[in-house]
C-alpha cells in the first residue's frame, strides 16, 4: 500500500495474473445487498420506510468496564465485544483501526491479539483505514478465527469474499464482524486543513498524537504536541464546520447502507435522551443481526462486559446519519442514474420517501 494525496492506495507486488479477485470482491461498484442479506442471515429485512437491514434485536447500552466505557467513541461497546470475543476464543485476532507510529497523524490498519492492544485501537477514527489489507497478514501470521471491526463498505467486501469464497485460505476464517454505523467518511486533506488552519500546526512533525474523539464524550478533535501542548477543537465545530461540508468522499455520497446492514453486530451512536445508566455519556446503539451476533451479545449481557436495554429500533431513524445515508444519498444514487452517471449497483429498489420523526442531536459544547 501507498498513499497519494495522504490516502491509502493499494499496490500491486506480484506479478497480476488477472484472476479477478480483487475487482470481483471489491464493494466500490457493485454490492448485492439483499442477496447477501439473505444469504448471512437466512432471510430479508421488512421493507418498511425506517430502514435499517435485517436484525434480530435492537439495543442501546455501554461497556461494563468503566475504562473501556470512556476510552471507548460511545458506549465502548465494540472494544468490549472484541476483547470479550478474544476472551472467549470466538477470535484469535482483530483487526483494527488505530494511527501510525511514526506518523501519529496518519491512521493505519492494525492487527491485534491482546486486550491492551484492542483497548489502545478504541474510538473513531474519520480519515480512510483499510482494514481488509491485514487479512492476508493474519493469515500469514498463523491466526484461526478472524475478528473485523470495519465500515459498512468494509463489512460489503468482507461478505463477498465469504460469499463468492475468495481467496479460500482467508475466507472461511472471518468468525466475527463488528460494523460501524458510517454517515461518511473522509479525506485525509481535511484533518489536514483542521491541523493548520484551526490548529496552527504547519509542520505535521510536531504532532505527538491525534484523536478524532478524544476526552470527555462525546468526544473532539484533540491534538498533542511534542512541546506538550494541547488544542482541542469541538466535535460538533470539526465535524458539521469543516469534515461533512467540505471533505466526505465521493463514493460516500452514493452509498445507502448507514447501519452495517450486513454485519454480525452493528454498532453506532446514540444521541437521543438516555433511557439507561445513571448519567447521559458514552452509549452505543446495537443492531444484531446474526446468529453468531446474538450469541456473543448474550454471553457478553451475562458476564457484564456490557450493559444493554432494549431499544425501538425507529428511534435510530431520528439520526442525521439515516437521513443522510438512507434519504440523501438514495436520492442523489438515482439522480445520478437517470442521467446515467457511475453509481454503484446495489442491486434493489431505493426508498428516500420523507416520514415525520423527531431529530436526535449530540449534544454541543458552545
Ligand atoms: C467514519 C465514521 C462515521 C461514522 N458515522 C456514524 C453515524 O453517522 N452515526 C452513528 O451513530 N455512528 C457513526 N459512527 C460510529 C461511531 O462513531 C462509533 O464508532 C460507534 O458508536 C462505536 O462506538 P463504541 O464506543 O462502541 O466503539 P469503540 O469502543 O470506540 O470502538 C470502535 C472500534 O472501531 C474501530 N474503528 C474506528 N474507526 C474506524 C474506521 N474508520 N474504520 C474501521 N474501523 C474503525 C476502532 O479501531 C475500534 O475497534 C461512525 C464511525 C466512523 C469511523
Ligand atoms: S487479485 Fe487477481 S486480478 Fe487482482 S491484482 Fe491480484 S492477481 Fe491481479
Ligand atoms: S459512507 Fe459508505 S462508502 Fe463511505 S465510508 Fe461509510 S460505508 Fe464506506
């Protein structure tokens, strides 16, 4: 891999023998939704306007562990879930998205085998981390039983290489994946433009480390510095001012799937009023969707690495994410086909209909 303008690129190191699989699996142009629905989880989702996949339970909760619950995006869940998934022997690795070492400004793929490391990998990151790149090196590595903790994108590409069975030596080994709830992600160029022009850093060499949702929940834009210093730069400022504005990727804007519709678990924010614990911070919304999904969580409920209540899964429909995901980018994907620009195929009917609903904001820091 390389990176061209601060984004990932893949290389090719061998000699291509035009097998086809990379095109074959990758989800960038075509993502047979529902035949992968049905196919991983043995039936289709109701079609209903809150559109939100197949699942067979919905939650909103946070991690049992009080260090993982903060250091966590929302509730921590998704660390909790790896570390417990590890624990049990479900997995003998995750693969995660954390920040180079050298370049702590620059996220990166990481594959993990500890609690610490999992723990070490835990929050959001919004610039590209191609996470499917470690498989092959998990495989090399000895590791069984794959863990992925991913995109909706990543988790369509990881579904296609189980489905179509490529390549063999890797498919049969993914066990668990964990699916991000995903309005979009970004270009690498805008944490640049945050780094110099809101925080004044000009040379990225003085960056000692960056996160995207750092301190308190629900989390900023904080960058330390080799002279010690600190600049924090509020998340709603960052993320609605400066990433989502001016910075989402292209495909993202043509990309329908918000909940990880295709994921064991799916995991996201949760914005509304609390309905659960004893102060509103840090809390994850579950969507879980397979079989395998349901019986980790089910361990994890009784063990207490994680505290869960029941959740209407319409009230995730009151997000901006769903509506940008599920109304905006519908719209746009069949705009752009009626006047025959690329689009990705998902390969089914598209329903952006408005329904009224009540808005679920994060709270702000003025
Ligand atoms: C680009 C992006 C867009 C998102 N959009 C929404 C949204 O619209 N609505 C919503 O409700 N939630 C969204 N989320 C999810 C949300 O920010 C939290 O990640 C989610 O709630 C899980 O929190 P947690 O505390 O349970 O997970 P944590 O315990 O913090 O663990 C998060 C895990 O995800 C991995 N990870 C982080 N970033 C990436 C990445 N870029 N690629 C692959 N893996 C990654 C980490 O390595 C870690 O293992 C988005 C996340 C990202 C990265
Ligand atoms: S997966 Fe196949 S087609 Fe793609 S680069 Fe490798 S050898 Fe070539
Ligand atoms: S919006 Fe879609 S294509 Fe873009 S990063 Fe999220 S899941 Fe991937």
């Amino acid at each position: 891999m390389t990176r061209v303008y601060g984004e990932p690129m893949p290389i090719c190191t061998g000699v291509c023998s035009s097998c086809g699989f990379c095109y074959r699996i990758c989800p960038g142009s075509d993502v047979p939704l529902l035949e992968l629905e049905k196919h991983f989880f043995g039936e289709n989702r109701k079609f209903t306007l809150a559109d939100l996949g197949f699942y067979l339970e919905s939650y909103v909760g946070y991690a049992g562990d009080e260090v993982i619950r903060k250091k966590g995006a929302s509730g921590g869940v998704v660390t909790a879930l790896l570390v417990h998934a590890l624990e049990k022997g479900i997995i003998d690795c995750a693969i995660v998205a954390g920040f180079n070492k050298e370049k702590p400004w620059l996220t990166e793929a990481k594959l993990v085998k500890s609690k610490k490391e999992i723990i070490d990998a835990a929050q959001s990151k919004y610039a590209v981390v191609p996470v499917n790149m470690l498989f092959r090196e998990a495989v090399k590595r000895g590791c069984q039983r794959l863990g992925l903790v991913g995109l909706p994108c990543h988790i369509h590409a990881v579904r296609k290489m189980q489905y179509y069975d490529v390549p063999r030596d890797i498919s049969g080994k993914i066990k668990l994946t964990i699916g991000l709830f995903c309005a979009s992600q970004f270009y690498f160029e805008g944490t640049r433009h945050i780094l110099v022009e809101w925080c004044g850093i000009k040379d990225l060499e003085v960056i000692a480390s960056l996160e995207y949702r750092g301190g308190e929940w629900p989390g900023h834009f904080m960058v330390k510095r080799h002279d010690g210093e600190t600049i924090t730069i509020d998340r709603h400022r960052y993320v609605y001012h400066m990433l989502m504005p001016n910075y989402k990727r292209d495909r993202c804007e043509m990309c329908i799937d918000w909940s990880s519709e295709l994921a064991d678990i799916a995991v996201g924010d949760y914005w509304a009023s609390p309905t659960i614990g004893d102060n509103f911070s840090g809390t994850s919304a579950l969507l879980v969707r397979s079989l395998a999904g349901e019986e980790l969580i089910k361990s994890a409920v009784e063990e207490k690495v994680l505290y869960l209540e029941g959740l209407e899964p319409e009230r995730l429909c009151s997000s901006i994410g769903f509506e940008m995901k599920k109304h905006g980018a519908a719209f746009r994907l069949v705009q752009r086909q009626q006047f025959g620009w690329p689009t990705p195929n998902y390969h089914m009917k598209v329903d952006y209909t408005p329904f009224f609903r009540d808005l679920h904001l994060a709270p702000e820091k003025k």
